[in-house]
C-alpha cells in the first residue's frame, strides 16, 4: 500500500499529464474543426456519435451534452452497428466516430459502411495517419503523447482530450445556434439546475399565507399574526403597500432591550423599506438577495403592492439551494 504522501503525488501527477494533454488539443483545432461544426449545424439530421471500449462511454457523454444544448444526438456503439443498429443511421444524420487509433476493426468494418451511405463522417482520432482518419471527411485530431498510466495502456488522457473536444463541439454550436440560458431550463425541468434558470417567485409564494398588519397594530396583534401565519414575519401594510416587516427576530431584539411593551405599535417595531422582490422575478434572484442581507423571509410585491411573502424553506424544499 502506498503512503499518504505519494497518493497524493500520483493524483497531481495524473492531473498534471491530463491538463498538458487537454492543452495541446489548442494546437489542432483549425479549419477541419470550424466547417464540422457548420456540417453539424446545417444538417437536418441527427449527430451519430460512434466509438468502441472506453470511447464509446466518452461517445455516450457526448451525446447526452450535444442533446442538452440544442443538438439533436444519438449513440451508435460500434460493435453492435456491424449487428443490426446501423439502421439508427439516416440519409441525413452526420457521423461522429471516436477512437484513439483510428485502426480498430470494428471501425475498420464500419467505415464503409457508412460510405456507401453518403453520410458525412467526423472523426475524432489520436492519429492522422490512421485508417479512420483517411477516410473522414474531417479530422478532429486528439492526439496525446502518452496516458497518464504509468503503464502507457489504459485509456487516460486520450479520453479525456476525445471529451473535451467534444464538450468544443457543442459549446461551439450552441453558441452559432444562439442557445440561451431559457432553452437550457425547458431542457433541464426536473433537476435543480433546470429551476435556477426557470421557478419564478410567483410559483412558490402562493403556497404560503399572507403575514400583514397595520402599522397602528399592537404588539400582541403583531404577535397572534406571526405566530399564526407561520412565516417567522409580518409585512406592516397599509393600502396595499409595504411599509415595513417584523420578523419574530426583531421582537427578540426589541425584548432585549427593553421591558416597556404596553403603547408599542407595528410601526414602532418593524424594519422600514425592507427588502422585497417582485412576483415574476427567479427564485435563484430572491435566494441571492437573502444571502447578501442575512436574511431568510422576503415579501414579495406585484405591480409595487404587498402580495405574500417567500421563505428560504421554500426555495431549500425545492432543491435550488
């Protein structure tokens, strides 16, 4: 077993030949790289995405990025093509085959196949002079000088430099496709990445009561109303408009200083001009505001007037935070 200290070197040392790999990808993005992307973007068909071993599990990755940001994608696993599921593969979908040597037999026995189909075909190779990429119709070169195994065998650097020049890809093309952050949420609906880009204040507020008072409210009608509402706050409200807000910490503070509660009204309690959020702002937009101020109730206003309150719990039971 090894020690502490030389597990950790390992690691950096894995880390490190993998960043010297990605960095050299820098050198071999050119023309090839540019009209892939535009054969991608101009076809009416899907992206094919095919490999064999480790990099049909790279291939699956890629797909699964090109889908989530606006390119239609489908896996092909090599072997299995030469079996029945070339059929996946139509006259308009382009080709996307990934592998370190390029000589493999599966692809060997792929490769014409999909010639004689007129499907354009991308490869994603760690050698140009391989058979794959002689008969690509464009050349995405991922070449690596050795894998981070020490034993120069398992597949290391040279699948992590075929997913970065994939992650290229489909940044490249979402950005030709104008792929906004409101396209990435109707893809991402369920997941708490997805709500950042979409829930809205108004989807959560509604479900919470309605904590107000008046700002001539006493003290222990301020009380009744934050205890009853639930919220851990009170707005001070008066024609619709927010005032103020008292928060069952700003009664504990008040307490501490002093004893005299008997003529206290709202007014002479709350927080005047507190912060509030409007109804059709993100949720992620009030969780922000929350933070900045230390604070974890926010009312929320439509149209400048006072209409419930969002609690930090909501946005915790929703998984944003």
């Amino acid at each position: 077993m090894k020690s502490t200290l030389e597990i950790v070197q390992i690691a950096k040392r894995v880390i490190s030949h993998e960043r010297e790999a990605i960095g050299q990808l820098i050198e071999g993005i050119n023309d090839d790289f540019a009209r892939a992307v535009s054969l991608i973007y101009m076809s009416k068909g899907n992206v094919v995405v095919t490999g064999i071993g480790k990099s049909a599990n790279i291939a699956q990755k890629i797909v699964a990025t090109f889908n989530s940001t606006g390119t239609n994608a489908v896996f092909m696993h090599a072997a299995d093509a030469i079996h029945g599921d070339l059929g996946i593969i139509r006259d308009e979908d382009v080709i996307l085959a990934l592998s370190k040597s390029g000589e493999t037999p599966e692809i060997k026995v792929l490769v014409p196949l999909i010639k004689s189909r007129c499907n354009k075909l991308i490869a994603v190779v760690s050698n140009a002079d391989s058979y794959l990429a002689l008969q690509a119709d464009f050349v995405l070169n991922t070449f690596v000088k050795a894998e981070a195994c020490p034993n120069n065998l398992a597949p290391t650097s040279s699948t992590t430099a075929q997913l970065v020049m994939g992650d290229a890809l489909a940044v490249a093309l979402l950005e030709c496709r104008g792929f906004t952050a409101e396209d990435f949420a109707r893809f991402h609906p369920g997941g708490a990445l997805g709500k950042k880009l979409y829930l809205r204040v108004e989807d959560l507020y509604v479900r919470n009561e309605k904590p107000a008072v008046l700002p001539d409210a006493e003290l222990r009608e301020v009380i009744v109303e934050i205890s009853a509402k639930r919220l851990g706050a009170a707005a001070v409200v008066e024609n619709g408009l927010l005032l103020g807000i008292i928060t069952d910490g700003d009664l504990r503070r008040m307490l501490m200083k002093t004893t005299q509660l008997s003529g206290l009204k709202a007014v002479d309690v709350m927080t005047a001009n507190p912060k509030a959020i409007d109804h059709q702002s993100l949720v992620v937009d009030a969780l922000q505001i929350m933070r900045n101020n230390n604070i974890t109730q926010l009312p929320v206003l439509k149209d400048g007037k006072y209409v419930g309150v969002i609690h930090l719990h909501d946005i915790l039971h929703e998984g944003i935070l």
